[in-house]
C-alpha cells in the first residue's frame, strides 16, 4: 500500500483582503484550499494581479489571511514561516559585501561560527557553479550569477520549504533556461516542497509535478490543477518539445486564456 506524502503547505479556506474601496475591504483572493506535498514541485500561474504572490506571501508568513488557516506540515502557521526560504524576483544581495559574504551571513546569524559559514558557503557555491566568483562583489556578476547567489543563500540554510516568487523573471530567455535546469537539479537531490510563482506557463510545465491555475481577481480563486505526467529527470530544452508537454500546454491555456483577457481588459480600461 502507497503511504500518502505529508502536506508540508496547507492553506484551509484562506481568503485574503487588503485596504478599502468605498468603505469595503479590496478582497483579493476568495476563500482558498491548496495543499503542497512534502516533496512535491507545484507551480502557480495566473494573470497579472490575481493574487499569485499574495498567496505566496501568506504562506511565508508576512501578511495575516482575513479568514481562514494556513498550515505547515500540518501546525498553524504563527507569525513568519521558518520552515521556508524565500526567493524573491529582486535579489536580496548586499552590495558591500562579497558572494561569499552574501551566501555565508544567514549561517553566521543563525549561530554558526564564521569558518564553519564560509566553509559551507563556499560548498554552496560551487553546487550553483559560482565557486571562482566568491570574492567578486554583486556588482560585478551578471544577471544569471546574481541569481545563483541568491538560490545558494536560500539553500544553505536547508528550508524544508522553498517559495519562489517569479525568481527568473528579469532574465533572459537562454540564462532562464540554464536557471530552470539548475533548480531541477538541486531539488532532484534535495527534494524541497516547492511553491512556484510564474506567468510563464512553458516555465511552470517544464519545472513542476503539478499547475495550478489562479483566475483574474479580485476574488480570485484557484480554476485549476493539472497533473504534468512527465518523466524525470528533465532537460528543459528538450522537454518543450515532447507531445505531451505540448498537449498539456494547449490544454491550460484553454483554461487560462479568458482569465488573462479578462485581467488585461481590467488593467487597460477596455470595454468601459
């Protein structure tokens, strides 16, 4: 008999609301189940605004649901998440301080000793290629290496949760690729529940287990939960050229076409 996976992320009829409009809060997101397995990769696309990162956000702890409950591995979650690093759009890099520095310091302020941070860190480094870079400063790295940076100092602090929050999104479409197959690789060895963030659904097909689909806000709620019957170990390149992820394609933006033409109609005022 097959033992069901652990829930690592739970959320239980969360609905999320912010500010007021004419005296009533803005309700951003509609009363919302979601459950992420211990091991599981789940990607969320959406349109822009329909509360993707919002949702994000409450998982990791830095805004509080109008109702509802969030769990992580099945425990109320209180306050900030810290079961989960966070990989944000915009790095978090402090430019006076060297890669090596920028990968060590959330070892050194949990407690480890400086030696034993670096040792680490330098470790990290090389599983993300940037070994030789340790002494260079963020300015001098492109956009992919800044990247690399800041997957490392995510994951020298061994999160049981990995939120990623469109951490691809500024680069180009050749370093995104190389970012993809790099994450896949890393998680293929450590196997993080993951929630993923994108508008780009080749990225969200290619990296995960399974899609959601979030629908235009406000009041958005989750329309849709596609399994991705592909094997892995996977090379994105090749991937994308596989019937079935061309087959699944077809078959979410069919589900998420409306809800993006409804956004942008939302956005740029048309039909008023």
């Amino acid at each position: 008999m097959t033992l069901k996976a652990r829930s690592a992320i739970g959320l239980k009829s969360v609905a999320i609301s912010f500010g007021h409009m004419k005296n009533s809060p803005y309700e951003a997101v509609a009363p919302t189940n979601l459950d992420v397995g211990e091991h599981e990769f789940l990607a969320i696309v959406g349109p822009t605004g329909c509360g993707k990162s919002t949702l994000l956000n409450a998982v990791a702890g830095l805004l509080t649901p109008a109702s509802g409950l969030v769990k992580i591995f099945g425990k109320p979650l209180k306050g900030l998440n810290r079961e989960a690093g966070y990989l944000f759009q915009q790095d978090a890099l402090m430019p006076w301080k060297t890669v090596l520095e920028n990968v060590s310091i959330g070892l050194e302020v949990a407690g480890a000793t400086s030696s034993d941070a670096r040792r680490t860190a330098l470790e990290w480094l090389e599983r993300v290629g940037l070994g030789a870079f340790a002494d260079r400063f963020p300015a001098t790295l492109s956009g992919g290496q800044r990247k690399r940076t800041g997957l490392a100092q995510v994951l020298i602090r061994n999160p049981k949760i990995l939120l990623m929050d469109e951490p691809f999104g500024p680069l180009d479409a050749q370093t995104r690729q190389i970012m993809g197959d790099l994450l896949l690789t890393l998680w293929s060895q450590y196997r993080k529940a993951v929630l993923f963030v994108t508008h780009d659904l080749d990225e969200a097909i290619s990296l995960a287990d399974r899609v959601l689909i979030m629908s235009a806000g406000p009041r958005s709620r989750i329309i849709g939960d596609f399994r991705v019957p592909l094997a892995r170990p996977r090379d994105i390149a090749d991937i994308r050229h596989d019937a079935t992820f061309n087959a699944l394609h077809r078959e979410i933006w069919e589900a998420l076409r409306d809800e993006v033409m409804t956004a942008y109609r939302q956005t740029s005022g048309a039909g008023r």
